[in-house]
C-alpha cells in the first residue's frame, strides 16, 4: 500500500491540490481494477478540473515535499499501465467475440523499465 500522504504543518505536506490529486489517483486505481467505466471518468473529470490549481499550486513546491511527488508520480503510472492493460484485454475480447483474430495484448505500446 501506499504511504498516507503528508499532513499539515509536516514539512513535506502537500499543497490541497497535490493532495487532492493523490486521492484521486487511488480512486482511479481501484475504478481500474474493478473495470469500473463510470468510476473511470470521474476520475478523468476530477483530474482535468484539478489542472489549473496545480498549475498555480507548483510555484508552492519544496525540496521537502519530493517524496510525495514521487509518490504521485509513481500512482500515475501505474494507473497509466492500469489502464492500457484494461484496454488491451477489451480489445482482445471483443476480437474474439467478433470472430476477429486477436491483436498484439500491448497493441503497440511502448514500455520504459527504466523508471
């Protein structure tokens, strides 16, 4: 699991909008596993409504507060993968319901493991 993330007066606490965006990023992930379309675009909402304010909320950012940015960026990208993964599987199901031969599981897409 996670770390919970910072909390206020913390010296690594981050700003609301950050903080925000760390939430919806579980929520996001749970909607991913659970193959939840509607849980999915909630989340894609919540997300691009949040873009201003963490645009504004940057110039706040401390040295202090890497760990939970890292943190975010990591359920980022794993939701990233969550989510081609989840597309790739309805591709090859509907493929084969369709009587289509299966494509590729990663249908093209490119992988880092570098980090």
């Amino acid at each position: 699991m996670n770390p919970a993330p910072a909390r206020a007066g913390d010296d690594g606490a981050l700003p609301p909008a950050f903080a925000e965006l760390e939430r919806v990023l579980g929520e996001e992930a749970h909607a991913l596993r659970k193959l939840d379309r509607e849980g999915i675009e909630r989340a894609a909402e919540q997300k691009a409504k949040l873009c201003d304010e963490l645009a504004a909320a940057r110039s706040q950012l401390k040295p202090a507060q890497r760990a939970g940015l890292e943190r975010i960026r990591k359920a980022a990208l794993r939701n990233h993968m969550l989510l081609a993964h989840a597309r790739d599987s309805v591709r090859q199901v509907l493929g084969t319901a369709s009587g289509r031969p299966a494509s590729p599981v990663l249908g093209g897409l490119r992988l880092d493991l570098r980090g």
